[in-house]
C-alpha cells in the first residue's frame, strides 16, 4: 500500500512540471509508457526545480567554525530531537561547555504527518519549527556543530536508498544544517573534519547511514513474533549500507594522521542483541566496518550512536582490539525507564544500564594521559554512566 502510494506521487509530482521532459525522453518507443524508463530521481528533477523557486528553506542558523587549529578535549552528541517536543536539553549541553556539538540523527521528526507528498511538507515545516526555537538557536550560535542524519529527518521511518524523495530530502537537510561545499557536490551528507596540532589531531567522521543503505529484510509476522524489532539480518553479497562510494571515502579518511577518530553512525554498530534498525541487519558490512576500523591508520577510537530513545555504553573485540561504542539517545523524546529497559533487552556487548530517560553523550580526551572518557548525562546533567579507556 506505501509503495503504491509512493509511485503515484511521484507520477503525480513529475506530471505537473515534467511532461515535455519525459515525452521527449520516449518518444522513440511506442507503446512505452514515458515513466518506465526513468529513475524516481529524474522524474522528480523538473518538479524540484519548480519547488525550489516556491518554497522557503529552513535555515537552521549561523554557528561558529571549528577552527583547525583548536585542540579539542570536550565534544559533546545527542540524536533524537523533536521540534514539537520541550528544547530543554540544550542549557544543560550549554553548561557542560562543549567544543563541538554533533548532531548525529532524527534531529527533527519531519515524518511525523507526511502524506506522501513529494515535497516534503512536514520535513520543511520540521526544520522550519526546530529554527523558530531560541533555545535551539542559542545554543547553536555559541558552539560549532556538525550533523548527520537518520530516518524522521531522512524523510520516511526505517528508510534507505530507495527512498523515491531522498534528493529533496537532502537539499533540505543541507540548506538547514548549512553543509559544507564537499557535502553539497556528492550525494549523501557524511562528512568528516580533522582538527589540532600534531600529536593532538581529531578526526570526526559522520557516516550517512541512509542515502545509500539496501531495504531491509523484514521479518515475517506471527502471534509469537519476537519483542525487539521486525527485521532480520540480511548476508546477501550485493546489500549495503554506506553504497561503494562512501565505503572508498571511508577507507581513504581512515588512513588520514589523527591521534583520535571519532565515527558517527546514526543506528548503532556493536550491538547484535536486538532486530531494529542497525548495522547488525548487514552482518557482512558490519564486519566490513569493524575490519577497515581495526586496520586504520593508528589511533585512537570511538563510535557514537543514536537512534534508540535508550542510552548505553558497549564494548567489543576486534582484531586484538578492544572497541568503544556510546550510544546517546534521546534529547527529549525518551520512552521508558531504566530498570525495565535494561531487563527488556539484555546484551553481553552493553557494559551498562539501557538509560530510556532523556540524556546527551560527552567525549573527554586527557591528551597528556592519552586516555578518552564517554559520559553519558541526564536531562539536569547528573551522570548516568561514564567509561574511560586509554589508547
């Protein structure tokens, strides 16, 4: 039913801008119908056009440039932001006093009233409300931030590659977040910055878990279906997650000197313990992910995650390596608590509580000590977990 509604806004979109467009493409081909030929993306081209000349983008706001040559030792992240919902969480980031700020998925919930349109209207008025807001707007004049994306700011819940709007969805994405001109020439929104003196050089690599990621392989339904998601892990050799481009990007910035790496996945990457969204639906590219990160160029690591309203630190080995992962997840969108949390889905990779209480994740680097600190806080900044390991 979704998909057949997808197909028919996209023919309805195309038709009203790009009819003389797609006749000429056919009009060798007899009998053809003019949309048969045609990606989703050429089809929707003419209409964006059109749009773009209609519409007001979102901006999200001026923030101040990280420069290159600051040291950092104080990078704070956080997923799971709804404009609708309090923006209380950003005094509390603001008081921990942070160097950068990733924003690293479901930054605004624009799927949340889509009707198929292929425009996007929610995800526009999404931003639009998010930018409306002083606390957000505050915060985001005074500290440097990056972002990445996941599904409700992607354009549709559990949404990859296939998604017929997800060009529209990324101009919206990197008009809002004001991405730089490398962003902006290759599809796809990962992106990455190398910051610091020699010996103390961080290199933040945001990941685009999305733009290019394979349907998923979902599991079939039954009365004794089990709790923890509806997807299942899918070894096919021609299924991705970061698409052969970024993947090549990927290995070529992990080659780059740092003396630190921090790697932004939107879902999560360690854990196997569940059967929502995360790399644990391709077991073959989360090998591949671990493989290429055990074989970087060295340094030290850490994976941030989002996307699961719950928050923990995990742990695995690879390649004699022992890997950090914090997943901080949610800003203000938490949906339930820790004890029943923790109980409701046990993993021999989390080394913590399962926090379902509102939280954001700090990184701490001890440069003379070389060691890194995960933290994990609470919506009044009280610690809920920290993790420090040397590298």
């Amino acid at each position: 039913m979704r998909q057949s509604l997808l197909t028919a806004t996209i023919l309805a979109a195309a038709s009203l801008s790009a009819a003389p467009l797609l006749a000429d493409n056919h009009a060798s081909e007899p009998g053809v119908p003019v949309s048969v030929n045609l990606t989703p993306d050429q089809l929707l081209a003419p209409y964006y056009a059109e749009l773009r000349k209609k519409v007001a983008m979102p901006v999200a706001g001026p923030t101040p440039a990280l420069a290159p040559a600051t040291t950092l030792t104080r990078i704070a992240f956080g997923s799971c932001n709804h404009q609708s919902a309090p923006q209380h969480m950003w005094a509390q980031i603001a008081s921990a006093n942070p160097q950068l700020f990733l924003m690293i998925g479901d930054n605004v919930y624009g799927d949340n009233g889509w009707d198929a349109d292929a425009g996007l209207e929610s995800l526009r008025k999404a931003y639009a409300l998010q930018a409306s807001h002083s606390e957000f707007s505050g915060f985001r004049a005074k500290y440097p931030m990056m972002a990445t994306w996941d599904d409700h700011d992607f354009g549709l819940n559990d949404a990859g590659g296939s998604f017929p709007m997800r060009r529209w969805g990324e101009e919206l994405f990197e008009t809002f977040w004001g991405s730089s001109d490398a962003v902006r020439a290759r599809p796809g929104v990962y992106d990455s910055t190398i910051s610091g003196p020699e010996g103390k050089r961080v290199q933040v690599i945001m990941l685009d878990a999305r733009f290019f990621r394979s349907d998923l392989k979902r599991m079939e339904w039954s009365k004794d279906r089990p709790p923890l998601g509806g997807y299942l892990p899918d070894d096919s050799a021609t299924k991705t997650v970061l698409g052969a481009e970024q993947w090549a990007w990927l290995e070529d910035e992990l080659a780059k000197p740092a003396d630190v790496r921090i790697l932004v996945s939107s879902t999560q990457v360690i854990t196997q313990a569940h059967q929502y969204e995360g790399w644990t639906n391709f077991p073959a590219e989360r090998a591949k992910l671990l493989n290429m990160l055990a074989a970087r160029e060295d340094s030290g690591l850490v994976i941030l995650s989002g996307d699961r309203h719950s928050a923990g630190v995990y742990k695995t080995e690879e390649a004699g390596e022992t890997m950090w992962e914090l997943t901080s997840s949610s800003l203000n969108l938490s949906f339930g608590d820790v004890e029943k949390n923790t109980a409701r889905e046990p993993d021999a990779s989390r080394t913590t509580p399962f926090f379902g209480i509102e939280n954001y994740g700090l990184i701490d680097i001890d440069w003379k000590a070389k060691a890194l600190t995960m933290t994990l806080k609470g919506n009044d900044s009280g610690m809920l977990a920290a993790q420090t390991f040397k590298w």
